[in-house]
C-alpha cells in the first residue's frame, strides 16, 4: 500500500533550498572526506521531517562559525548528529571507501574572499533552519493517522480471511530519525491510539520505555527471564509490551535487527530507506517463523518528489519487496550488487539531476541496468544449482525459470520428443515448445500448435500432463513392445551430481522396470 503526501509550500521551499545547496560544487560545512556521505544524510533527513533536518542545519551553521574564526576547515560532523541518526556510525563504516583517504583541511590558511564565502554559507544554513523551525506541522506527519487507519483495516481484512478468531491491532512504524520518532509520538498520543503508542530506539531512554523496564523487572523478578544484561533486558520489556498492551510502535533502525514481532502484521515505512536490504531486514521483524498472517506493508511516498516516486517504483517491481510472498526479492537481491552500492547508486542520480527530464533519465538508464543485472545473476546463480548441487536438492527446490523442468516434466519432454519426432518442429532455443507440421493421429481432429511446457504460457498451448496430446502420447508410449538392449551410463560427463548413482559407479547389472 502506498500513502502519498503532498508538501505544503513551505515544506517544497525548504527541500529546494537545501537540495540546490547540497549540489554546490563547494561546501565548507561539510567535512571533504565525508561530503558523498554527508549529503545522503541530509538528504534522509530532510525527507523525514522539519524536525530532524532543523537541528542539524544548526549545527553545522555553528560549526561553520568556529571554522570560520579560525580560519580552519570543518572535519567533523555536528555532535547532536549521532543523537539523531542512529544509524550514523554505521552509515560511515559502509561510505568509508568514498573518503579515498582524504582529510579535512585541518590548519589550512584560507583567503579573505573563501572566509567571506564561509560566512555566506554559514548565514544560509541559519536561514534554512530558521524556515524549518517555522514549519511545525508536516504534511506527511498529517497523514500518518489516514496511513494507520487505511493500513488497520486492510490488516484486520487479511487476518478476517485467514481465519483468526481474533482480531489483532498492531502496527510497527519505522523512521530514520529520533527526532521524527518524537513528533509522530505526539502527534498520535492526540488522537484515540493515546497511551498505546511507544518507542524502540538505541537508548530506549524516554520516560514511557523507562517505566515499561522497571515493570518489566518487577513482574518477572526471579525467573530467568531476567538475563543481567540491561540492553537485552530493555528490549525484551519493550516486545513484551508491544505484544500484550501497545498499539503502536514507533521504532528507529534500532527495531530492523534482532527481535521478533511476529505478533504484528502491519508495516509502515514512514521513511523508506533507499537499501532495499533494510526494507526485507523492517519486513522480516514481523514476517517470520511463527506469524499467521500475511503482513501489510504501508509506505510513504511523495507525490510531488519525481526521484522518490521513480525509487518507489525500482524498489517494488525490480526488486518485488512489497508484492507477492515475501522473501520473494530474495533472488533478485542475491542477483544485484549490495544494498549500500545501489543506495550509492539512488544517491548520485540526487545529487547530478536538476530536472525531472533529468531525473527520468538517470533513472531510465538506471533501471536498464538493474534488468541486465539481476537476469544475469539469476543465470549464473541457476547454473551454479544445477551444476554443483545433487540432482535430488535440486528438484526440491523452486526455481522460477522456462530454463528447468521438474524431473516428471521432463519425462514426459523426453517421451513427446521421442515419439512426435517425425511430426514435429521442437524448438531449439531452451523454451520447450513445439509445433505440428503434421498430424501424428490420422483421422484425429488435433490442434497444430504451439505448445510449450512451463509457467506463464502466454503465446499457446501449455503442454502439460492433462493435456489431451499429453494423454494422448503417454497411452501410445505405454503400449509400446519394449526388446531388452544395453545400456551405459556417462555419469562423468553428465554434468551432475547425483548421490545416489556414486556407489554404482564402475558397476553392471540389469535394470527392470516394473508396473505398479
């Protein structure tokens, strides 16, 4: 499900100005070796809330005015930054091959006319900050209550036709930025989810999560349930709570790892992270051993934004994480290159498009490469199953392809091929289909063709075992006066591995086929 937004004027004014401020070719707030990294986290920010963009724009105007006193460059980022973006330190580590070993001008002597740009730079930050602090109600936090509601009633619909004998209402709303996490708590704790909603963050330290602890604590004291470590201890509180009391939780990144919520089946991607990793990781906290019902997924998407509406988009058809079963995008993720190189990826098109033509473009150009990637990952991935697995694994496991038949498919393949051979043009190019070019049943009334075996016959008949040439074929081969002969196996060159076949090796004997 999709829940759009539409920036007030302001909100629009304000993203423009910091977007065209991030495309400078020179930025004296940012740290150099940390410019690529930097900018995308502004950029996340920027797109959660006026409230987790408006400290940071401060920050950095504050330690633009030290530089700038002492005429040095700026090599680290805002100290509240951490405090925000939990996720900063880890940002880092996985950016860190952008730096190229650069370093901060540290000590450098800048000029009089860069002094005076430093200051031009650093009175734009304060204005920018001084427009977010003026806007205190966000278009998309105002429809967060729409996004819970809509998302509510189709999680209930989904349990109702599953059967559950009772209804369960939870939702777990996910956010980049504690700041954020803080004004969607009060927003709803106004509305009628008030005194049910709660957080999940890395500190965990808020009033509300401190009181759940020490009743927590009180509740299971000397059992084993108590594991002595308080961060584990701490999180445990908080499931618990989520599961028997809460509505809501509203979690940072904190939340994507590391506890089980398959209690709940109702997602909401407040902030949509552009790692399509991060998203499965959200997804998998609800989804997984032990929920009974299908999860709902809810995300936030931008209608005026082009960019943001063209990353919805790869992230649902390419890499399928939001339709169908999930851990469907499993193998189009294991096909790609990682999570972090596409969001670097997401982050360029940003960064160097102007545009929406632009943005289309890149875009376009972007989602073409993906298609060659991932359908020759998929290749590659299928042929290392097929050639270094046993036979047995193989066919119990389930590939989508028109490239594999299942073991009884592909006897009755070989059987059609043997005995339409006369009749018949077979298709040589790995599709399994074929066309009559004459009637193998004379006096029989019998479709000319195509056929073709598989999934998702689009352009003839599927050939299958029901079929009435299928039956009509497995009736004659049955009938068939079979003389014994000899047969040898070329295991070797079969290229397969089939366990069962290795202790006949180098061996002989008679093969009997009896009827059931």
């Amino acid at each position: 499900m999709v829940q759009e937004f539409v920036p007030t004027p302001e909100e629009q004014r304000l993203y423009d100005l910091v977007s065209d401020y991030l495309q400078e070719p020179t930025l004296y707030a940012l740290p150099v070796s940390q410019r690529s990294l930097m900018t995308l986290i502004l950029r996340k920010l920027l797109a959660s809330s006026t409230y987790a963009i408006s400290d940071t724009l401060e920050g950095l105007a504050r330690k633009l005015q030290v530089a700038a006193s002492r005429a040095e460059a700026v090599n680290s980022v805002p100290e509240e930054l951490g405090d925000n973006l939990e996720e900063l330190e880890e940002l880092a580590d996985e950016w860190d091959e952008d730096n190229n070993g650069q370093a901060g001008k540290g000590g450098a002597v800048y000029t009089p006319e860069q002094l005076r740009e430093m200051r031009r730079e650093m009175d734009k930050l304060r204005e920018f900050h001084a427009l977010a602090k003026s806007i205190i109600r966000n278009s998309k936090g105002e429809v967060l209550l729409t996004a819970l509601r809509r998302g509510f009633d189709a999680s209930a619909k989904v349990q109702k036709n599953q059967g559950a004998a009772k209804l369960q209402q939870k939702a777990l709303v996910f956010t980049e930025s504690r700041r954020t996490q803080e004004y969607l708590f009060r927003i709803l704790e106004q509305t009628e989810f008030g005194g049910k909603v709660m957080l999940f963050n890395g500190s965990n330290n808020d009033p509300r999560s401190k009181g759940i602890y020490r009743t927590w604590l009180e509740k299971h004291a000397g059992t084993d349930r108590i594991s002595g470590s308080p961060t584990a201890d701490m999180r445990a509180a908080l499931v618990e709570c989520f599961r028997d009391e809460a509505s809501i939780m509203i979690a940072t990144e904190a939340a994507a790892e590391g506890i089980n919520l398959q209690f709940c089946n109702l997602v909401v991607n407040y902030d949509l992270p552009w790692n399509p990793q991060r998203i499965e990781q959200r997804i998998g906290r609800c989804h997984r051993y032990g929920q009974k019902f299908d999860v709902v997924v809810v995300n936030f998407l931008n209608r005026n934004n082009a960019a943001d509406q063209r990353v919805y988009q790869l992230l649902d058809d390419k890499f399928r994480l939001f339709s169908g079963i999930f851990g469907a995008s499993d193998e189009v993720l294991g096909a790609v290159e990682s999570g972090v190189d596409f969001e670097k990826r997401i982050a360029a098109i940003y960064q160097k498009c102007r545009t929406e033509e632009q943005i289309q473009f890149e875009f376009d150009q972007l989602q073409h490469e993906l298609e060659t990637e991932i359908a020759e990952g998929q290749r590659d991935a299928r042929e290392k199953l097929l050639d270094n697995f046993d036979q047995e694994v193989v066919e119990k496991v389930r590939i989508q392809s028109h490239d594999f038949l299942d073991r009884f498919n592909e006897r009755l393949w070989l059987l059609t091929r043997y005995l339409l051979a006369p009749y018949t043009r077979f298709s040589e190019d790995g599709q399994f289909s074929f066309m009559l070019e004459r009637n193998p049943f004379p006096g029989e009334v019998i479709h000319p063709g195509p056929y073709c075996m598989g999934k998702n016959v689009e352009d003839g008949n599927t050939y299958r075992v029901g079929h009435p040439l299928a039956r009509r074929l497995l009736d004659q081969g049955m009938a068939l006066a079979v003389e014994p002969g000899e047969i040898q196996f070329d295991y070797s060159s079969s290229g397969k591995n089939i366990a069962v076949l290795e202790p006949l090796m180098n061996q002989k004997g008679w093969l009997v086929l009896q009827s059931p």
